[in-house]
C-alpha cells in the first residue's frame, strides 16, 4: 500500500509541476467608448469627452460628424484636415492599446510609400510632455507622438513612416488592412513602440499625455469623399 501512496504523490507533485506559473492577466485602465451617444449636439457630446473640434472638423461643409451602430462617423464632403485633440486623457501605467473601427472609404490615391500621405482615420496617441519642433514656424511643437491608421493599397504594416514635418518626434503606422466597411480590432504595444521608434532606453518611460483622432484628405484625388468610423480605444497594462 505504501508504494501506491508514494506513486500517487509523485504523480501529483508532477502536475504541478507541469502546469504553466500563473500569468498576471492584462488590466484595463482607460476606456473611450464612442457609442454611448443619446441625444443633442454631437459637438457637446465629444466635448464632454474631452475632445476638441479644431482645423476643418469644426466645419460641416467639410466634414460630417454622425454616431450609429459603429460608433462615431466621419465623413469628408471635399478635401479636409481635421483634428480632435484630447488632452483629459492622463495615463501614467500602459503597455498596449487597443482599436475598434473601419473605414468604408478610403482618400483616393493615399499611399504612404508614395509620399501621399491622407488617411480617413488616424488615433494619435501623445507621450510625455517634453515638446519637439515640428520643422516648421507655422505648425506648434508637439510631444512625442504616434500616429495609428487604417490604410489601402501598398502601405507596409506596421511600419514606422515618417512625416514632412515632425521627424523628431512622431511616426505614422498602418496597423491594418481590413475589407471596406469591417470592423477591425486592432491592438498595438505603444510602450515597445515608443522605446524602439525613439531610441529610448526604457528607464524614464513617459505617461500617456492625450490622444487625438485626425483625418487628412487634402491630396485625395477625384472628387469623392471619405468615411470611417470608430467604436471604442481601450488602454491596457
């Protein structure tokens, strides 16, 4: 009987000894949910958000702000810049973040390996508060910056372009390539990013300082507009 006893132990202890060390699960810290709208001024609703409406967003001949099923809208009527900074958003402890959105309609002839550089969605993510020349007297200085879009057509994916201005400090990635009118998820390390764009070293990481939606359609060709729209961001550590 003894020997059974020994055997039995054995083969618990074993077990345990197989199973996997237990992994500290991913924690949620910071939500923003675009489908919660009710009613009223769409304007307000982003507004209590946090968001601002600056360049061409704050103009409905250019740029149609609409909520659905999907979440928030955008829609370009002609070539269009648009911006919707936020600066509430403060977080100290990240790893990675996470999209739901789509496009329906792409800028016509946008092509990041061309040098055409249009989107009809970007999420920018701000670190820090240390702030770079933009390379230009007429643009304000930013932040360490980083830009995530959903492209078409020959853009690499997760590549880290580099714009006209903002060399220093700000890169533009294609994160996804999704059919017309899907929606995807996408999920990006901005902490891993930022060390490995920036040459950082990881021992003085920055917070996350604000985020920003933004759309540029000023090079599309042809006279159709663009539309995207974007359900939620969530920040993970």
């Amino acid at each position: 009987m003894l020997w059974k006893l020994l055997i039995g132990l054995i083969s618990i202890v074993s077990l345990f000894c197989l199973q996997p060390a237990f992994a500290v699960a991913d924690v949620l810290v910071r939500t923003v949910n675009f489908t919660d709208y009710v009613d009223g001024s769409i304007e307000d609703w982003l507004a209590q958000k946090g968001f601002r409406l600056e360049q061409d967003a704050t103009k409905r001949d250019r740029i149609d702000l609409d909520v659905g099923p999907r979440g928030l809208v955008l829609t370009t009527k002609r070539p269009s810049l648009g911006l919707l900074p936020n600066e509430s958003i403060d977080i100290p402890d990240f790893s990675y973040m996470e999209i739901d959105w789509g496009v329906n309609r792409h800028p016509a002839g946008a092509s990041y390996e061309q040098s055409v550089r249009n989107e009809a969605i970007m999420v920018i993510t701000f670190l820090g508060d240390e702030r770079l020349s933009s390379g230009s007297l007429f643009i304000p200085d930013s932040p360490y910056f980083i830009g995530l879009f959903l492209c078409s057509g020959d853009d690499k994916i997760n590549y880290p372009y580099v714009g006209a201005y903002f060399k220093k400090g700000g890169r533009y990635i294609c994160v996804d390539r999704p059919q017309l009118g899907q929606i995807v998820t996408s999920r990006f390390d901005i902490m891993t990013a930022y060390r490995s764009y920036f040459d950082k070293e990881g021992d003085d990481d920055p917070a996350i300082s604000g985020i920003a939606l933004a759309l540029d359609t000023q090079k599309a060709k042809g006279k159709e507009g663009t539309e995207a729209f974007i359900r939620e961001i969530r920040f993970y550590r």
